[in-house]
C-alpha cells in the first residue's frame, strides 16, 4: 500500500504543489479549449479535441519533468522532443494539391504547433505569458483571414 501511495504522489510534495499541477493542467486544457474552439468554427481538420490534447499533453510533459526534480537541462531536451515531433506531426497535416498549384493545411500545423508552445508554456509554470500567448493566436487566426480575403479580393480586382 505504501509503494501505491508513494507512486501515485510522486511529484506532488504538498498541497501547493498540487495547486500549481491542477492550475497548469486546466490551464492548458482551457486555453488549448479556446484555439481549438476557433478552429473548430472555421471548420479545420484540427478542431477543438486536438488542441486541448496537444496542449494538455504538451504541459503534463514538462510539468511532470519538474515535478520530479528533473535538471532543466534535461527538461529542455524533452521540450526540444516536443517540438520537433509537433513538426513531424504538423506535416502531415499539410497537403499539396497539385491541379491546383495550391497547399493547404499551413495554418492547421501552425496551430497545432503554437498550442504546444502554449502547453510547454504552462508547464513551465508562466501562465501569464500562456494567456497573452492564446489571446494572440486568436486574434491572428481571426484577424489575419479577414485581412487575407481582403488583399485577395484586391489581387483579384487587378486581375
């Protein structure tokens, strides 16, 4: 019983420890939530399950790594893991279509590739930088389409 006990508090030495996992987790779970939401209404392949899963996935990574007293040294080489495998990861997601000399997907890798940064972000403990990090992406993925159609609108008055 004891050994159970010992592996199911590891990492959590007391109750503010506890705190700081339970804010990062649902942190990452709510912010990943509100890019995935915006996706979502856009009707993009990575909606609102994938970014709350990458997010979440990506800060029970590096908050389990300090938890456990890891060296941050080693902690920066799961970090590095990460992103190199939501590269891998975002490039699959990425299509050319070849009749129409067109690629699409870009904007889904992006994604998917900044709510990790948002997850590592919140596991790393600064929330704040997480939030001003969210409300950027959405503002971006809002702002930047309508801007997008509007100098496409204009290229295609030129033509």
């Amino acid at each position: 019983m004891e050994t159970l006990y010992h592996e199911l508090t590891l990492g959590l030495h007391d109750r503010q420890q506890i705190a700081r996992v339970i804010i990062r987790l649902l942190g990452a779970m709510v912010l990943g939530g509100l890019v995935g939401i915006q996706r979502e209404r856009t009707h993009k392949p990575a909606g609102l399950r994938t970014h709350m899963l990458v997010c979440l996935g990506t800060a029970a990574f590096v908050t389990s790594c300090g938890a456990v007293g890891m060296a941050f040294d080693a902690q920066s080489r799961v970090i590095q893991g990460i992103v190199t495998g939501l590269g891998f990861i975002g490039a699959g997601s990425i299509l050319k279509l070849s009749q129409e000399h067109e690629i699409r997907g870009l904007t889904t890798a992006a994604g998917v590739w900044m709510t990790a940064a948002i997850g590592v972000t919140l596991g790393l403990g600064a929330l704040g930088i997480a939030i001003l990090a969210t409300i950027l992406t959405l503002i971006i993925l809002a702002l930047a389409t309508k801007f997008e159609r509007f100098v496409q609108s204009k290229r295609d008055e030129q033509s």
